[in-house]
C-alpha cells in the first residue's frame, strides 16, 4: 500500500553565514561539530542538536526504505521562516530553501514532494515567491501558526490565501514561536503544551475570521492533528452559539461546518485520538504525517495507522489517498 508522508523536515547541509550577509544577527546556522551530527546555533545560542537524515536525501531515503514510506512530502524546519526580519532578507533566504528543495525533489521526482516557505509579513512579496515556487516545481508552501502579531484571519494576508487558492496550491500551517513560552520554562512545555494550543489558534482564526468561508477551494492541512482543535470542537461549536455577539462577528456559520474544508496529519501518538479525529474529520481528511526526523514526531511512520482496526479502505486513505486529494496530485506519479 503506498505510503506518503506529508509532514517531514529538511535543511540544507550549508547555507551562507546571514549574519554577515544580512548585517544583523537572530539568524539560525550549522555548526557540523562530528561527523553526521550538527547543532542548530541562533547566534551563540544552541537551539538544536540535528542528525545527518535532516540535510542528507540518501540517508532519508534508507530510513523511507526501512520504514516503507514511498514519498516525502518537504519542508523547511520551522524556525527557520524569520517572519521577524527583514522582508527582503526573508525573501532572500526563502529563496534559497525553496530551490534547494525543488532541487531534491526533481532529482528523486517519485519520492520527494516539495513545500515551499514565503515572507509572509511581507504580502506582495510573500506571493511573488508563492507564484515562483509553483514554477519551479514545489506543490504548496508552509507557514506558521501566524506571522508576528498577526493571526492567521489578519487581512493583510488574504490575498496570500486567496492566491494559494487560485494556484491550487496546498498549505500546510505548522505551530512556531509558541504562544506564553515565557509561562513554559521547564518541561518542554512550549512543545506540548503550547504547540497544540497554537494549531488550535490558526484553525479558529481562518473559522472566525471568514477566511474558509470566502475560499471555499483553499486546500489546507494543519499539523500535529489539529493540535487543541479537535478535542474542544464541541466548546467552540457551543461558545459561537451561545456567544454569537462575540464569536459570529466576522462569520456566521457554525465552525463545524467547515470541518469538510480541513485536512489534518495523523500525528497524535494515540489510537483512541486516532479513530477520534477520524470519526470527527472523516478518512478524507486525515493524512499521514510524522514530522521525521524529529523525536516528537511518530518514529516508526504509518505504525499507528497500519496497527489499527480500520478496514484497509480508510487505511488505504490515510495512508496515501487524502495526501494526494490535497496535494492534488495523482497515485500513478509515484508508481
């Protein structure tokens, strides 16, 4: 049965010092401190300690065997978006992911799927890149949870939407720069607390902020299973009924309504989470995603899914189907 996953990660193995060529710091760079192993540095602070299966297609590609996973679906490491800086710097930088991407993708074409970043707090730009990543052969883009102080219903960033829709693009939103982090200091928390909490904020903010209503077509997938989101539909559902004058003032339709419009990844390492989110989304909308190759990811793909007591139908659909309606794209590319 093939298998696509549509949330992993990857870097390129090098990139310019940005410091440098940008003129101010805050940037993320590499130091390939062994063999195999580098730690992600924003400045002189460790962010991350990375292994060679984040910038290496081979190595990807012997886990993809190992695991039987047919098709990645790419995208860059979330903090790597700098919605903060400069716009033309972002640009310059998203420039450089996104080609490099499109790069692995046309040199393995039936294993590789390429999502593209933008510079989102800047618009114009933002779908200039947007229309250049379609070009080059990436299938959509993803983008954080929101963009600076800007929610995801913001109406400075429609137009971004409104473009993704009309060039049938695929957006993944991805959690980053977790809300009260500062509330978070001990326990990872940040990463299990707040990131379920921001995915839940981007779905709400494209609910209630009309964003789906008015883009009915806008192919969107959201990490992480939806994050909060599924398992407080009902509170939502009841706040907007019973709070219409402070929930219904951009949109008056039910948020559960627009749950035919949503897809999600299967990331919840939980069966009973599973068979919820698919009883609530349907099969259709639920696709496989295992943010490789990070430890908070599912680290054998597909094993939750394949391990269930669905029927190979729905099985068959979170495994590959609902990747490829959302992707738009078709079974026979990648056989």
């Amino acid at each position: 049965m093939l298998k696509i996953d549509i949330h992993t990660h990857i870097l390129p193995k090098t990139w310019p010092n940005l410091r440098e060529k940008y003129g101010y710091g805050g940037f993320v760079s590499l130091d390939h401190h062994k063999c195999g192993c580098a730690r992600m540095m924003v400045d002189e602070q460790f962010f991350r300690e990375i292994d060679h299966n984040c910038w290496d297609p081979k190595v990807r590609l012997d886990d993809c065997k190992k695991h039987h996973v047919d098709v990645q679906v790419l995208s860059t490491v979330p903090v790597m978006f700098n919605y903060w800086a400069k716009p033309k710097d972002t640009l310059d930088l998203s420039m450089y992911l996104n080609d490099h991407i499109a790069g692995i993708v046309n040199d393995h074409p039936k294993r590789f799927i390429g999502l593209g970043t933008l510079p989102m707090q800047s618009p114009d730009l933002a779908i200039k890149e947007l229309e250049r990543c379609m070009k080059i052969g990436l299938a959509g883009i993803q983008i954080g949870s929101h963009i600076n102080e800007w929610n995801l219903d913001q109406k400075e960033l429609f137009p971004i939407f409104e473009a993704a829709q009309d060039l049938a693009a695929a957006v993944f939103v991805h959690p980053w720069d977790m809300m009260a982090k500062e509330k978070m200091p001990k326990y990872w928390l940040p990463w299990l607390v707040g990131m379920p909490a921001e995915s839940s904020l981007a779905i709400c903010s494209m609910i209630f902020g009309g964003v789906l209503q008015r883009l009915p077509k806008l192919k969107i997938a959201f990490a992480h299973g939806g994050g909060s989101f599924p398992s407080t539909i009902g509170r939502i559902e009841h706040g907007f009924n019973v709070r219409p004058d402070l929930c219904a003032v951009d949109c008056s339709i039910n948020p559960r309504d627009f749950l035919p419009q949503i897809y999600l990844d299967s990331l919840v390492h939980d069966e009973l989470a599973l068979k919820y989110l698919v009883d609530l989304m349907g099969p259709d909308n639920i696709a496989l995603g295992t943010d490789y190759p990070f430890p908070l990811g599912e680290l054998a793909p597909g094993k939750l899914i394949e391990n269930s007591q669905f029927s190979d139908d729905i099985k068959e659909k979170l495994l590959h189907g609902s990747a490829l309606k959302w992707l738009g794209l078709s079974k026979e590319q990648f056989l």
